[in-house]
C-alpha cells in the first residue's frame, strides 16, 4: 500500500473522529480478530485477501466497502428473486426493473473500446453564423467535461478540422454539425455501434431558439449520453405514460430508475430541464466504462 | 417503400446491424412490408434527410434507417414473423 493510502485513511478519521462510531464495525471487528498479522520494518499490517497489507485505518475502512457491496450484493439478489431482473435481452422479456440503460449487442453492453479518444469537431461552415457555432463549440466544451468527470471517457476537440469542408473529416471519430430539420428534434446523435458514416452529432435551428425551454449544455450532455451508448431513461415499464416509448430490446439496466437522470426526457412532470448527469448516471456510466481517468494514479513500467 | 433504401440508408459498408439481419432473411422484410399495418406505421413517422440519405426519427432524437424500423416494428408487432435464433 502507497504511504499516501495510509496517511489518507488516518486523516480521514482524525478529521473526524465521531465519523468511526456512525459507521458499521461488526465487519471491522470480525476481521482484526480474524486475520493474520505481520511486522513490517516496525509497522504492523493486516492480511487482507491473501497479499494486500493494511493498517489500521485501512481496514476500518476496507471493512465498511465490504459490508456496502455486500449489502449492494444482497440487494440485487432479492430484486432478482422477487422478479425485478437487471436485464432484457433479445427474446427474452424480463419485466419491472428500470433505470440509466445500456445497449446490448451479442449479449454484451455496448462501449468504446478502452483507450479510444472520442475526437470531434464543430463543422464551422454549416452553421448559419458564427455565433451559433461558437455557442454550440462553446457548450460541446462543458458537456464533454461533465462526462468525463462523470465515467472513464476521454473527449478530445480537434478545432483544427473545424473549418473542414466536408462532412466526413479525416482525423475526428464524430462531427458535430447544423442541420435544419425544421424542428424535428433539438439535437440528435448516434451509438457506438451505429455504422461509422452516421457518426454525427446534428444540432436543430431549434437549438438557438430564445423559446428553448432546456438547458443547451444538457441537451448536449444527453446527446453525449447517446454517444456513449446509453438510451433513454423515460422508456421503462414504470414511467410516465405519455413518456415517447420505445423498443427495449437488447438493453441493459445499469442502476435503478432515475426521473432526473440526463437520459430522461421532460415527460409526466418528470425528467429535468437542465439534464444534469445525476449520481446515479455516474454510477451507471461507471460500471460501463470504470471511474473518470483522473481518478488513477498512472505507474508506469 | 422500398425506394427509401436506394437513397443509401443500409447500403454500402456501413450497414446496421438490422440490414445484414435483411439480408440474410429477405423473406421477413418482404412479409413485414406487404402488410397494410406496417406500411401504414412506417408511413407515420417523422423523417429527416442527412446526406442524401433517408432516416427515421425515433424516440425524438435517434436515427434510424429502414431496416432498424422494420425489425423494430416486427418484432413489436409480428413476433411470429421473426426468424428463429
């Protein structure tokens, strides 16, 4: 274990003492009983796992992430058994379980390939002014942020190609682009394993509209969400209604069901006009693609 | 209806997955759209031209070419149509 591992735990709960005694300690005590014990260079260490060292404070703390997944674990079993299944696959319907969703394809969840830059640019001569591009250039900038703060994806922006002339620029894996569809949607994109040609982001005139009941950020931020492979998060059994329905097959469940998640339409007084990545987006987006890539202490050979 | 696809949607290497599903059963494509419901359903959809190409606007914001409604229709619709696994 790294020294700053160590001197984390300990500050933590030197930070707050009272923090030790809310928490759950059966776990705790069960295995500072239970494991081995080892001296090093004056220090002693737990033996966690068969070959991971903790001190003290590290297994306090290694203890409470095992009672939580755990619990997690216990959780999704009795969803299962109750007939609330995390998956709906192709010819299989497995009802009432609902939340941020992946795709399927062969039975496996949809994703970018790790260590793939999702390159873009902003089509600068398709947009009517160049207001409208620097506004969409402008809000693609913070939406690509949110996701990567939010899951393991890379955006970059190659605003080299922007003032390409053609629609299909050598260099970027999508274009974000101007096209009047005469309202039809607000922005549109396309998933991962949509055929390589419709690998676009189309922006509506409808976008600038000083009407524009959404956040523009968010629209983007939902758009991304479909770039990432995630659907949308209104077309489960339990939403509304008069939420837009959908076919549901070859998707996945990644967290329970979220009426203010990104990927949720404003629909029976529910979804959020700001489409904001909520906790449980992360935490659905996570288990796609791992933590955000700033969360890692890279080593290398 | 079969004209939509000569505008490009399915054609050439970038096909969907539900166009190479088309094409190894052309027989469930040509079922599904001799059926008056499904011509009728497809016809109700909104579309928009990209590039030349025909799409159809599903759930709001998605793109889908023929043969993704299609299938989707189909296997909606007309599971019995589907072909075995």
């Amino acid at each position: 274990m790294p020294e700053t591992d160590k001197s984390l735990a300990r500050a933590l709960l030197e930070s707050s003492p009272a923090l030790k005694e809310r928490m759950e300690t059966n776990l705790y005590e069960h295995l500072r009983n239970r494991l081995r014990k080892v001296q090093i260079d004056g220090e002693s260490y737990y033996i966690a796992e068969g070959d991971t060292l903790l001190d003290e404070d590290q297994l306090f703390f290694y203890a409470q992430q095992r009672q939580a997944y755990e619990k997690q674990l216990r959780a999704d079993k009795a969803a299962t058994d109750a007939g609330l299944g995390l998956m709906r696959l192709m010819g299989v319907t497995v009802t009432g379980e609902r939340g941020l969703m992946g795709q399927l394809q062969g039975g496996k969840i949809v994703r970018w390939a790790p260590g793939v830059a999702l390159s873009y640019c902003v089509l600068k001569s398709t947009f009517p002014s160049n207001e409208q591009y620097v506004k969409v250039g402008a809000a693609m900038s913070e939406a690509t942020k949110a996701w990567e703060a939010a899951c393991g994806v890379a955006f970059e922006y190659k605003a080299d190609l922007d003032d390409s002339e053609t629609v299909r620029p050598e260099g970027v894996l999508f274009t974000v682009r101007f096209l009047d569809t005469g309202g039809t949607f607000l922005a549109a994109a396309f998933f991962p394993n949509d055929p390589p040609d419709r690998r676009r982001v189309l922006i509506d005139p409808s976008y600038f509209s000083p009407d524009l009941k959404f956040d523009p950020v968010g629209i983007l931020r939902h758009e991304l969400g479909h770039v990432l492979g995630f659907r949308h998060e209104h077309i489960r059994s339990g939403a509304p209604p008069n939420c837009p329905d959908e076919d549901t097959t070859d998707t996945i469940d990644l967290t329970q069901y979220d009426p203010k998640s990104v990927m949720h339409y404003f629909c029976g007084d529910l979804g959020s006009k700001t489409l904001e990545i909520t906790d449980m987006d992360k935490a659905g987006a996570q288990k796609v693609y791992g933590l955000p890539l700033n969360s890692f202490q890279l080593v290398g050979p | 209806m079969y004209n939509r696809e000569v505008n490009g949607a399915g054609q050439g290497s970038n096909l969907s997955a539900e166009s190479l599903l088309s094409q190894r059963h052309p027989n469930v494509k040509d079922a599904v759209c001799s059926l008056p419901e499904y011509q009728q359903w497809v016809q109700s959809l909104p579309e928009v031209v990209v590039d030349d190409v025909t799409y159809y606007v599903r759930g709001g914001d998605m793109l889908k070419d023929f043969d993704q409604v299609l299938w989707e229709w189909t296997r909606k619709n007309r599971p019995d149509l589907l072909p075995p696994e």
